[in-house]
C-alpha cells in the first residue's frame, strides 16, 4: 500500500474513532446532485494513477483520483472507450466520482454490447470502509464475480458506503462509424418508433427526442451504420455538428438544461405513454429516461412517475425537503441500513446524501 493510500485510510480510522462526519469530494463537479450532507471534506485525489491497462483485455484500473478525462483520453489513444458515455459536469470530473454518482449518458440504452449502465461494467473495485480498512472485491474479469457484488454496488451509492480506492472498468474499441439523424416527429410518434427500432438489430447507438424533434445516432461498422441510414432515412449531421450535439446532452448544454426551474430525472419503461404533467421534457434511452423541467410539487411529479411505471428523482435545483430520490419502501429502506451498517457502522461517510436516515 502506498504512501497516498495508506494516509486516507489512516485518515477514516481516525474519523471513525472520533465520530467525525467526513464529506467525501473530489472534484465537486457533482455537488448538485442529491441530498445535500456535511462533514469535513475529505479529499480523495492524491490516490491517483492508470494501475494497470492492457488494451487487448478491454480493462482498465485506475485510482479514484484518476481526472476521468485523463482515463478517457488514454483509451481514445488506444481505440477504446468508456460504453457508459459518462457525464463529466465539469473538468475536475474524477474516475471515483463518475463510480458513485453511477451517471450514465446518451449511450446508455444501445444495441449489442454497449448496452448497460455502469454498474454493468464494473468488474473490480477497492473501497476504504468505515474502519479505514481496504476492502477489495471482484477483478478484472467477469468470472471474478462471484457471491454478492459489492464492487458494482458501489455504483451510484454516492459515497455512504466508503471511499472508493480503485475501479476495474470493462472498455469496448470506439465504432469504426457513426451517423446522427434528425427526423420530425410527435413525442408519441417518437417513442413508438424507437420502441419499435430497439426491437430489429439496428447499430442503434443514442436518442434524444425534444420540441418535435427526434435525434437518432447510428454507430459500428461502417456497413451497418450506411445500411441503416439506407433504411430509416433522416436528415443526416455532420459528424463535427453531431459530436457537439451528443456533448450537449451529456454534460447538459443543450438550452433544454438552461434556466433555474427544478429538473427532474424520470425513469420509466420505454414504451411509457406521455407523461400526465405537461411541461417542457426531452427524452433520451428509447424513451426511459424523461427529463422534466417543471415547478410542480415533489409529490405530483413523483405520482406522475408511479402512473407511468417508473420513478423520479430531483436531479438540479429545487425544494428538496421531500428528498433527491424517491422513497424507499420499508423492506428496501431494511436492507440499505444493514448495508450501511455493514460498511459504516459509525456512520461517517456522506450523511444523508442518498437519503436522510443513511
């Protein structure tokens, strides 16, 4: 154990010991995003590195201080990327951070093996938990895996569990092409057609449908991707005018994010109808994910989400006294205290941030 490693690690024994609530922040770059906690910063960016990266095995381990655009320009270099498209939301965005915030981008929802979110390509993790102890779990391949997965539960746990050390993350080679598409096109006719689109082997590789408008991005062999287009037509982007566009989606740039009105995350199941609130929305993941930017009560977007079958979390601004993420239900609530508990029995790391009680 290095000298960087074995400071953080001294660092929670001793908050641990004293009680002392720690504030697990790296870059900030996330701050926004859900419950809000307190505590004294802990800072995790001097354990920070590339550990280890063979660009034939499609894995890479890196320290959670890694800047995740440092991780992601290494794997430009080699062909590869992250299959996740994670958002950054600033340029301090770190390898650990992208972990816990369990983000995910417009390629989320795609054809072949890029789909999953990053919990599915997490293979290996290190974690620092409550007693300053160095846990480690799974590897760096999928026949690691075995018992429970801790090392993909900590994806999206915001931190309440323990600092994450290092990640494993499986990698795949970057398309040979991609095309993006606009088509004008209703909300309902949009979410029908990609609907029916996800289910034919289509190089489907994002979408996004806003303002009568619907985006679609083709990306994989060059073939595929000519085919394609030859069947769902569209008017095509350049690629300089289409790279900027997927930007703006992931790291919400794109005028729909402006503006201080509360925005909300909605999951649903993609063949979802309209949702019963009408506000402005955009739409992403063949219809999943609904971005929505409306002043309506916790409790009616909330109730709108439960309709369609899904759920909302408040992702920016707002009122959050009814909590960033809807409820738990009283089983589910059980199993995340014993987990906490598990991890953090003095109850040290980010207080609150995923819900008031953990």
């Amino acid at each position: 154990m290095d000298q960087a490693l074995s400071q953080l690690c001294e660092t929670v024994r001793a908050a641990s010991e004293a009680r002392t609530p720690l504030l697990i922040r790296a870059g900030g770059t996330k701050d926004f995003y859900g419950n809000e906690s307190s505590g004294a910063v802990l800072d995790p960016r001097s354990v920070t590195g590339i550990v280890d990266y063979e660009p034939t095995e499609l894995v890479i381990t890196a320290r959670a201080g890694t800047p995740l655009a440092e991780l992601e320009q290494l794997l430009a270099e080699n062909g590869q990327l992250l299959a996740f498209e994670p958002p950054h939301f600033g340029a301090n965005a770190t390898v650990g951070g992208c972990i816990a915030a369990g983000l995910a981008g417009p390629r989320r929802v795609s054809f072949g093996p890029t789909y999953g979110g990053v919990r599915d390509f997490v293979l290996g993790a290190k974690l620092v938990d409550g007693r300053g102890q160095l846990l480690s779990f799974g590897g760096t391949v999928m026949k690691n895996v075995a018992g429970y997965d801790v090392s993909r539960l900590l994806a999206g746990s915001m931190g309440i569990l323990g600092v994450i050390a290092e990640v494993s993350i499986k990698v795949l080679p970057r398309p040979m092409s991609h095309r993006t598409l606009c088509f004008e096109m209703t909300e309902t006719a949009a979410v029908y057609k990609l609907n029916e689109w996800a289910g034919r082997p289509l190089p489907l590789s994002a979408s996004m449908w806003h303002d009568g408008a619907l985006y679609l991005r083709l990306a994989g062999a060059s073939a595929a991707v000519r085919a394609a287009h030859h069947h769902l037509g569209g008017e095509e982007l350049d690629n300089y005018q289409a790279d900027a566009f997927w930007a703006s989606i992931r790291e919400h740039k794109h005028p729909f994010f402006e503006g201080d009105a509360p925005l909300w995350r909605i999951a649903v199941p993609s063949t979802a109808a309209t949702l019963s609130l009408v506000e402005p929305q955009l739409i992403e993941w063949n219809g999943a994910l609904r971005w929505l930017r409306t002043r309506q009560s916790a409790e009616q977007v909330r109730e709108c989400a439960k309709q369609a079958g899904g759920h909302a979390t408040l992702f920016r601004n707002g009122d959050r006294s009814a909590g960033a993420f809807t409820p738990l239900t009283a089983p589910v609530a059980a199993i995340h205290r014993r987990l906490k508990a598990q991890f953090d029995p003095a109850n040290i790391f980010n207080r609150g941030r995923l819900y008031p009680d953990l």
